[in-house]
C-alpha cells in the first residue's frame, strides 16, 4: 500500500478552480505569470496539489506569489488576511511541545508544517510577503527561528502594524489564539 498523499479527481477540480479564482482575483501578487503554466505544473505534481489542499483547507488561502527562474517552480504562500484559523495555537516545535508540563497545546508549527509537506517562512520571506498586500493586521505568524535563538529556549514571530513588519521573540512553548504560521510550497 502507498503512502502517497493524493487526491480524488473531484478534489483536484474543486481545488484547481479555487486557486485559478484567487490566482485571478490576485494579479498583483503574480505578475506576468499566466496561470496555464501554473496549473500545467501542478497538473503533474499530486502531492504538491495534496499539500496546497490543507493549506487550503487550514485557512492558509494559498496563492502563488513568485516564480524561481533556477529551479523552474512556482511559489505558494499563504495570504490569508490573518494567520490561519486551522493553525494557531501551536508553540513553536516538538522540542517546546514537550517541555510543557500543562496546558499543552494541540501541535508545534514545524511538525504541523512537515506533515502538510510545507516550508514554515523565514523572516525575510515574511517581509516579501508583505509587499503584496497586508497581512497580519490583527494576527501574528511563527517564523524560521535562526539556531543560535533556538538554542537558548526563544523563537520569533511577525505581525504588521502601523504600516511595518515588526519582529518579535517569545519563548518557543509559548502559544496564542491568535498566532499562527505561514507556509511556502514549491510546485
């Protein structure tokens, strides 16, 4: 039996047509890119469908948002408004997760990322992000923490307020209502 993530065809059609309409919708966050390509791509690729269907399907609003010339893929991110309601309440990594002695939260940002075939945002990532629009009015979302914070028990997240992306440290057990995280595909 395969491990393979896949979708059924009814699922393929719905989630093709929910990403042409954003894509559509969205220019501005693609421009000069035609969506023919990008669904040719991912036309061929069914994990890569599997893993936008549960950014889909966690609130992520998934779009594409570049095209990287030297590997020839499509970027996705998720634009969601505000971090991604199926999403928040995680601390930062399993590390964090099991340092908790109550409270625990439901999952960490890096496992629920891994599992979903997704790459958590950098902190430069972010800020790329939020040249195409603004996001994370009201939310914040994790972001790749560099090893040496880590080491030392932190971890960093990103909101956007009064017109800037501010950066900020917390401790990595830590979880909120309101914050979650934002993945990056490569299709």
């Amino acid at each position: 039996m395969s491990n393979k993530k896949v979708l059924q065809p009814e699922q393929i059609e719905t989630l093709i047509k929910t990403l042409k309409t954003r894509f559509e919708k969205n220019t501005n966050r693609h421009k000069n890119m035609e969506w023919a390509k990008v669904e040719s791509k991912l036309q061929t690729n069914s994990e890569k469908l599997w893993s936008l269907k549960e950014m889909e399907a966690t609130g992520g609003e998934p779009d594409v948002i570049d095209y990287d010339t030297k590997t020839e893929e499509y970027i996705f991110c998720d634009c969601s408004p505000e971090s991604p309601k199926g999403r928040r309440s995680f601390c930062y990594d399993r590390e964090a997760l099991d340092a908790r002695k109550e409270n625990k939260p439901e999952n960490n940002v890096i496992d629920a990322a891994a599992v979903m075939g997704i790459e958590l945002l950098n902190e430069e990532q972010y800020r790329n992000l939020q040249k195409l629009g603004k996001f994370d009015e009201k939310t914040s979302s994790w972001v790749a923490t560099p090893t040496a914070i880590r080491k030392l028990g932190g971890a960093l997240f990103c909101d956007y307020r009064y017109d800037t992306v501010f950066v900020y440290h917390n401790g990595a057990q830590s979880y909120y209502a309101a914050r979650a995280f934002r993945g990056l595909l490569r299709v």
